[in-house]
C-alpha cells in the first residue's frame, strides 16, 4: 500500500468518528482532496507521522509530516486551509 493511499485510509477514519458537519469535517474532506490531488509527491515519501495540535488566536492547525515536505492543515479565521511547508 502507497503511502498516500495509507494517509487517505487513516483520515478515512479520522472522519468517521466525528460528528455529521462542522468546520473539523470539512477541514478532513478537504486534506483528503489535497492528498488525492497531490499522491505523486506524497508516494515519494516512505512514510508519514502527525505533528504536534496547535492553536492560537488565529485558529487551530496540525501538521502531517513526511520525507519531502510538510502537509499543514487546520482552520484559520474560520475556514478550512490545507498547504505544503518544506521542512
């Protein structure tokens, strides 16, 4: 199994032990479209692990971190985000 297809199975059942709505769901329906979009680059990597849950003023944030890069996803002024960091 790729690594992203691993990732995708993981937040598959992220989401599916969350309540129905909310912006955390729409937050994991959107990292799961970003990893969908981007598994070349995510399947270079051998592995994955999750950061460190991070919140402040601005909103709230966690990282999945990889070989080649860094995945930051969270909500900010409300809204979901999802985008690379290098590392």
């Amino acid at each position: 199994m790729s690594t992203s297809e691993r990732l995708l199975r993981d937040l598959e059942e992220e989401l599916g032990e969350l309540e129905v709505g909310g912006v955390w769901v729409d937050c994991l329906k959107g990292l799961m479209k970003f990893v969908e979009q981007n598994r070349d680059r995510i399947d270079q990597s051998s592995g994955y692990r999750f950061g460190e849950y991070e919140e402040d003023e601005r909103g709230f944030r966690n990282r999945i971190i990889l070989d080649n890069g860094v995945i930051v996803y969270g909500v900010e002024g409300g809204r979901p985000f999802v985008r690379w960091e290098q590392p």
